[in-house]
C-alpha cells in the first residue's frame, strides 16, 4: 500500500445486506462453539493458576489481596470482580469468562464488518479461537486474551472510520477496544496501536480527530489509572517502569523468537526456555502463518482493499516486538494479540486458495489445505490436552497442600512464605509474604513478629531449602511440599 500526500488509498468496501444479524449469524456460531469448547476442553473445576490467584484476590473476600507486582494492571480484577466478589467457586468464574470470552470474540469480530466478507471473518474466527493458547486461555482470569480482542476490535473500527469518518459508533467502539487493552496491558496497549496513532497524527489523509480523540480517552482510562497507581504505591511512573522492566528479566535486545517456539509445546511459562525445540509437527504452523499473511496480503491488493489488510498486518507485527526482540523469556499468551490481527489475513488467504481461481490445480490446493487445517487441529487439540491435564495435576497438589495446612492449624487468618506461597495462600485463605525476589514485600523480622499472632508457615518444594529462620520449624510432607509451621506465639522466634 502506498500512501502519498496527493491521493487516499482506494478502498473498496465489501457490500453488507440490511439483515446485519443474518450477515453476522456465521459469526455468532463460531462465538458459541469458542464458549462450548472451553467448557468441554478447560475443565471449569481446573483450579485457579499462580497469576490468578494474584488478580482474583484483589477482589475476593476469600483470601487477602496478594502482592502486586508493578508489571501488573488492573483490569483482570474489574473483570472478575461481578463473580469473585460474592463466590469463591472457580468453576463458577470460569463458565462466566468462557461465555464473556466468547462474546468478546464475537464483537471483535463484528467490528470488521463491511470491511470483509462474512465468511472470512468467521474462518479468521475459527482459526484464531482453535489455537491451544486461545482455548486455555480464554477461560482463566488473565489479560493476554483481552488484549487480544481488543485489538482486533480496535483495528476493525479505526478501519471502519479511515473509510467513513461520519462512522460514530466505530469511533467510540475503536476506543472501547484501546480502553479494553488500555485497562489489561497499558505497555502492549502502546504496541498495539503505535501504527494507527502515527497515521493519524502524521498522515493527514488519515486524520480523524474524533477518532484520535477515542482512541486517546480509551488509552488514558486504563493508563491513567496505572499512572496513578505508579504514584501511589510504587515512586511514580519511571520507578513503576524500571521495576516491571526487571521482574521480568531486564527488557532490551533479546532475541526470544526461539523461546516463543519451544513454549508451543505447552510450556505456559517458558523461564529459562532451555531444551530442544519441540517436534517440527507442533511448530510448522508458526512458519505457515507469515507465508498465508504474505497471500492474504496478495489477495487483498488483488480486490483492492489492501487497506484493512496492511493496517492489521503491521499492527500485529509491533504487538510481537516486545515478546520476540526485548524479552528474554517466553510465554505463548504473550503473542495473542498478533495471533487474532493474523488471523482475518490468513483466513482470507485460505479462502482464496480453496475457492478461488486456479484451474485445474484447484482441487489440489484445497485438498492441500483441508488436510494441513485438519493436521493443525489434531496438534493444537493434543498439546492442549496435555497442558490440561499436568495444570490439572499441579492444581491439585495446590490443593492437598492447602488441606493439609489446615489439618495442621494454619487457618485464616495466616500467613504463608516460602516456595508456591502465592497461589496456595489463596487456596488457604492466608496472606502470602516473600523476603526476596519478584515478590519481597516484608523482612525476615516481620515474618516472625507476624508469627507470634497468627499461623505461619514456610513451604519448600523439592529440592529446596527452607528459609534459615524457620530451620527449626516443624516439618511436615505432603504433596511433594515440605511445610514448616511456626510454632504458636512467642516461641516461634526460637523455634520448638
């Protein structure tokens, strides 16, 4: 696409019916097999993850809010908060986030209509929906899929404005979207839509100050309240940054691409990602998806709507720098929201192979394409099984170990430190506290001081080592978790 000073790109948007809800109908199927699938594939009893019981203890009065580290926002805890405030079931919030998450996806979706045809939106829709990360993800109380529908949302409306400015509804919709990551993720929010903000402040064939306007306000709600947040708790915005920047391992050029293709084995947090790559079968679509965005590309400057395939192109390619180039770590979550931007130039892309022109060697190409989706289902269903069923598993220690906590009188209010203490802290109903690393919010002084009113304990996972101040402590095994519990009142600062 060239954009020159004397002539707007041509644009030629796909014609759409009155009957909108009959035109969007494919789309709302595959919005509700997304949901089905999650409750079928994503046990809702699964239990809840670390980074869960972080954002859902914000807002339970199950357990004490547990620490909250500066990389973190605010918008998880918004989002749960109709559910957890009230109950502690966790198959309860995760039916609630399968059925948002598939009317997320659903509205996402809509926001591109008249920009393409049905039928490719709702392939763009399955395609992205089938991914393992996406289904995982969909139902768990973290922010990587709502930013990742948030953009899509975002850039369907900024193109829906670039071709009618008179567009109101698209205007603010673009701004809910920026609002939606703006609250998750204010960093990739940034990401995300540094293309369509430079084309709308330095291009003025692009310029829509309403639209501008949107797209600012939404970014200033969630990144506001991250500003603020930065001032009150953590010594400003600067300080925020710089400790973000090193929890997560110190952000500058780091060459990730390798990380982010061993974690699609199912390695939900890949740090440090060491290990031979996984089998070529569970890593080929990575290397499939750029060449169908290169002929989704192809396709779109063939119908002359290059346009609204090139802005969701590079919007997808600056969401993946700071995950592949800037991070010295992986985890597949990260790359959601360049996944849903690929995903409505590849379903275009397939659409033209398998019915487009190509004479005799048509029914070639789509039996070609048929078996590769086929082939990419079957990986992406056996990765998420495995994935499913060892978070399962480790839940469940989570869970014997909090029980087991319990029966040894460590019962709220309490508090526990040591290896896992955040996650199973929530199990419990305890506070958690750590004196080092990502987490440090209290001493070792206070830890015991802590000790002489409440319950306390130190969990070691294997092959660790307890904290030196509660050597002494009682020891107990369960789950592969050695618990040390203090001793009750005074004597917990010498030990029994």
């Amino acid at each position: 696409m060239r954009i020159s000073s004397n002539a707007a790109p041509v644009v030629t948007p796909v014609a759409v019916p009155a009957a909108g809800a009959r035109v969007l109908g494919p789309v709302a199927v595959v919005a509700g097999a997304f949901t089905l699938a999650q409750l079928l594939l994503v046990p809702p009893g699964m239990g809840l993850g670390w980074d869960e019981t972080v954002y859902v203890s914000q807002v339970s009065p199950h357990a004490p809010a547990a620490f909250f580290s500066a990389p973190r926002a605010r918008g998880v805890p918004l989002l749960v908060a109709p559910v957890a405030v009230w109950s502690s079931s966790t198959a309860l919030l995760r039916v609630y986030l399968a059925v948002l998450s598939g009317m997320g996806l659903y509205f996402a979706l809509a926001a591109w209509r008249g920009l393409f045809p049905v039928r490719v939106l709702a392939v763009a829709g399955a395609l992205f929906a089938s991914l393992w990360v996406t289904l995982f993800y969909g139902p768990q109380a973290m922010p990587n899929y709502w930013v990742a529908v948030g953009a899509l949302g975002c850039v369907g409306c900024f193109l829906r404005v670039r071709n009618d400015p008179a567009d109101r509804a698209a205007s603010w919709g673009a701004g809910a979207g920026t609002a939606l990551m703006a609250w998750m993720r204010p960093t990739d929010t940034v990401w995300v839509t540094l293309p369509m903000l430079v084309l709308l402040v330095g291009v003025r064939e692009w310029r829509r100050p309403r639209l501008l306007g949107a797209m600012v306000v939404g970014l200033g709600t969630g990144a506001g309240a991250w500003v603020v947040e930065a001032y009150a708790q953590y010594g400003g915005p600067a300080r925020r940054l710089a400790d973000a920047s090193r929890v997560q391992g110190g952000l500058g050029w780091n060459i990730a691409v390798d990380d982010q293709l061993r974690s699609l084995v199912g390695r939900t947090l890949c740090r440090p990602c060491t290990g031979d790559m996984p089998h070529p079968a569970v890593i080929a679509w990575w290397f499939v998806l750029p060449v169908l965005a290169a002929i989704g590309l192809a396709v779109a400057l063939r119908a002359g709507r290059a346009t609204s395939t090139v802005v969701p192109l590079v919007c997808a390619a600056t969401a993946a720098v700071p995950y592949l180039f800037l991070i010295g770590y992986a985890a597949p979550r990260f790359l959601l929201p360049a996944y849903a931007l690929l995903a409505i130039p590849v379903a275009d892309a397939l659409l033209s192979l398998v019915t487009g022109p190509g004479g005799a060697w048509r029914p070639v190409v789509g039996a070609v394409v048929v078996l590769g989706v086929v082939g990419h289902l079957s990986v992406q269903y056996a990765v998420l099984e495995r994935i499913v069923e060892r978070t399962t598993a480790s839940h469940r220690d989570w869970d014997r170990t909090a029980a087991a906590l319990r029966r040894l009188g460590v019962r709220p209010p309490c508090l526990l430190t040591g290896d896992y203490a955040i996650p199973i802290a929530y199990y419990v109903g305890c506070s958690s506290a750590h004196t080092r690393g990502n987490n440090a919010n209290t001493t070792r002084d206070g830890i015991l001081r802590t000790a002489e009113r409440i319950p306390v304990a130190a969990l070691v996972a294997p092959g660790g080592g307890p904290p030196e101040f509660a050597r002494g402590w009682p020891a107990h095994q369960v789950a592969g978790f050695r618990l040390h519990v203090a001793p009750t009142g005074a004597r917990a600062l010498t030990g029994p």
